[in-house]
C-alpha cells in the first residue's frame, strides 16, 4: 500500500494533486473534500478518484497530504484518529502546527513530516521545505517523499526550527512577487505600454532573475551591479527604490509573517 492520499482539495491540495500526475498515476492517488461537488470537479479533471469519508481515504493509503487549515486540524484529527495506524506518514502542510503537536493531536506514535509547498507547485515550479525526525522513517519512505515533491517543484529537508524562516521565504512570498509584477506593469502603462505586454515583460524580467541567481550561483547583489552602469538609468531606479523603503518593506514583511507563524501577536 504505497498510494497518496489527500484531505482538502483548497488551492494548495489541488496544485499538488495536479502536481502529483506527473510523477504518479490518477491509480497512484485518492482524496477526500468535504464538498461533494468539488469532490466530483476534481476527480472529472483529474481522474484520480475520491473518496466519500476522510476515514475512507486514510484506510486507503500509506501516504496522508493534510491540506487543511489549522483551525480545522481538531475536527479533522477527531475523524481520521481511530483510522490513523504508525504505517501512516502523515504530511503537514499547516505552517504553525508544530510535529509535536500533531503527535499529540493524532497519537505519539504517528509519524509525521512538515512541509511548506507554494502554489506555484500547479505549473511544477513549487518549492518545498521538508522537516522530520531523523530516525523516524526509512530511507525509502523519505526517497517516496521527496519524489512526491518533486513531481511539482524542488523540495529541501532543514530542521524544523526553520521552518517559520521556510514560509518567509517561499510559502508566502509569491504573493510578494505578484504584486511586484503587478505595480511595475501598472507604472509602466503610465507610460504608454499596453497592459498584456506590460504584464509579459514584468514576468519574464522576474523569471529570468530568478533562473540567474539559480543558475549562475552568483550572489543577488553582484548580479544587481552587473544591471547598474555608472550614472546610467538603473541605479537611478535603485536609487528611489531605496529611498521609498523597498527594502525596509521587505524586511517588514517578512518579520509579520514570521510572527504569524511564531503565534506572535
């Protein structure tokens, strides 16, 4: 019994299970969401089929996606719990939800991995922090993980103290970079470019930074100087960027969103 199951089918549990079908086939996975008509939608695109009861799913796999809020990991926990055996390797996509806290919730013995995917797993672009207890799984458990994360993105092990750091760093900073792509074709309509195009352009520019730093292994800084000429147009802009507080919001963001999942208020 090797197969995925998933509980939720939100914005993340659907990215992922599309995700999935890549790697592994619709035969490979099951799922269950509360809403019946979005159980049926699903399984119509994807052909993977559904189960009819959370406990259904649970008895049907080895490997449990809980893609759930974390204000409804109690009522979830309450209906899996007597279905939950210590073959499960149960996977928690809840960002404050600690694994001390799952065992707790779901019986010490259980098993449990944290992760922190991102949305862009739906394009197989996704990156994910994975973190769990060293002696608790066996090598071919983790390799079945991580080649489930990698059907839809690059995924890295660190310990579970990061993981808070994890969601600065790529759980929510999409959305960070939406809307950087959005005011800068916006600013750029200001001046006569049409907004597809301006759309397009911001994009590109975003993802082909992004495969530098990646590809080149240059440091971001060095590779923003290479952009500035002397006295040239881009390190005017870098100028009013900085005198805005472009970093500073950065760092403000991230220190909220750190909080948020540190229970600081």
């Amino acid at each position: 019994m090797n197969r995925i199951g998933f509980i939720g089918m939100g914005n993340m549990g659907s990215a992922m299970l599309k995700g999935a079908l890549k790697n592994f086939s619709p035969a490979d996975i099951t799922f269950y969401d509360p809403d019946v008509e979005r159980r049926n939608a699903i399984s119509s695109e994807t052909h993977v089929i559904a189960c009819d009861t959370a406990e259904d799913c649970v008895k049907d796999v080895k490997y449990l996606v809980l893609a759930i809020k974390p204000q409804v990991y109690d009522a979830v926990a309450k209906d899996i719990w007597n279905a939950v055996t210590e073959e499960h390797v149960l996977i928690s996509l809840a960002p404050t939800v600690s694994i001390a806290q799952l065992e707790e919730l779901y019986g010490l013995k259980t098993r449990v991995i944290r992760a922190m995917p991102n949305t862009p797993a739906l394009i197989g672009e996704g990156m994910t922090g994975l973190a769990a207890k060293d002696d608790t799984f066996t090598q071919e458990e983790l390799g079945t993980v991580v080649s489930f994360f990698e059907s839809f993105g690059k995924c890295k092990f660190v310990p579970e103290s990061l993981m808070s750091s994890i969601v600065c760093a790529s759980g929510s900073s999409p959305a960070y970079v939406y809307m950087f792509i959005e005011a800068l074709a916006d600013s750029c309509v200001k001046y006569g470019l049409p907004r597809q195009d301006a759309y397009e352009f911001a994009a590109q520019s975003v993802l082909g930074s992004a495969k530098m730093v990646l590809e080149t292994g240059e440091l971001p800084a060095k590779l923003k100087d290479n952009v500035c000429s002397p006295g040239g147009t881009t390190i005017r802009a870098v100028e009013a960027l900085e005198e805005n507080g472009f970093r500073n919001a950065i760092f403000k963001a991230t220190k909220a969103c750190y909080e948020k999942c540190e229970g600081i208020e």
